[in-house]
C-alpha cells in the first residue's frame, strides 16, 4: 500500500485541513479497453464503478482497501473523440521492482513504451525510470523500487 495518508491535527482557524489522498482522475472513451490495461498490464484491481447517468466513474486500486489510493477513469458517454490533453497534464508513476523486466513484459503485450529504462541524476542521486502509454495515450511513469529519493525517503 502506497503511504498516502495525512493526518494533522489543527485546531487552529485557517489552520490546513486533515486530509487524505484518495484519487487521482482522467477521462477515458472505452473502459473495457482500459480495464484491460490497467487489470491486465499494470495489475491493477477494479474495486468499483459509479454510474452517473451520462458519465461512469471507474475505480482501480493496488488493493480493494479504503486508504489505498485509486485512480478515477470516467468514461463520458457521449464523448467520442479522443481528449486533448492540453499542457498541464504530465503523468502518474508507479513503483516496480523489476524495471527492466516490467518494460519487457507490457512491450510483448502490445504496450507503447515512449522511454526505454534510463538512469537519471538529481541531487546527486541516480534513479530508474521508464515511460509508457495506457489505451487514451495518458503518460505512466514506471521507477525502479527503491531507486528515487524524495527528501530523505526512497521510493
């Protein structure tokens, strides 16, 4: 389970809000075609869906537990051209423990990889990382466990 969760306690007027982080959301135009990939490919859970009447909202976690964080696909249904991602969207990343393997894998199932395995280097710090594409061309960024430092915490 990815440690997501933060708890404060501020009592304070204006003080931040307790929070936890419990998705992040795109839109997609085919949701079985997603399914498969994020079930399929990245190993993903389905743990819910939310029909909206015009929209679904379909929900994949690491695990089917309320603190693990989802990511949110809808799925509007009158939409039928591809979403113009525009310039601010960039992408969601996931921790791997074979990277080089992983990138294999999703390549000999027909994923699009746009950055083979690489070593980067920041802070003095070399990590691992690749990129490939759901279905809807949405960036994913795949890290080697352990590799990327945050502060003082690995990733």
């Amino acid at each position: 389970m990815l440690p997501f969760v933060v708890v404060t306690d501020h009592t304070e007027r204006g003080a931040p809000m307790a929070a936890t982080f419990i998705h992040t959301c795109y839109r997609i135009l085919d949701p079985a075609r997603s399914e498969d990939f994020y079930v399929n490919r990245l190993g993903l859970m389905k743990v819910g869906e939310m029909d909206l009447g015009s929209a679904t909202n379909h929900f994949f976690a690491l695990e089917e537990d309320p603190a693990s964080p989802m990511l949110e696909l809808t799925h509007n249904h009158d939409q039928a051209e591809p979403y113009d991602k525009g310039n601010g969207y960039a992408h969601v990343a996931f921790t791997v423990d074979d990277l080089e393997g992983t990138v294999e894998d999703l390549k000999s199932q027909g994923v699009t990889v746009t950055l083979e395995p690489k070593t980067l280097t920041a802070d003095g710090n070399d990590y691992r990382i690749a990129f490939i594409e759901d279905p809807d061309g949405y960036k994913i960024e795949l890290v080697q466990r352990g590799t990327m430092k945050v502060g003082e915490m690995y990733q």
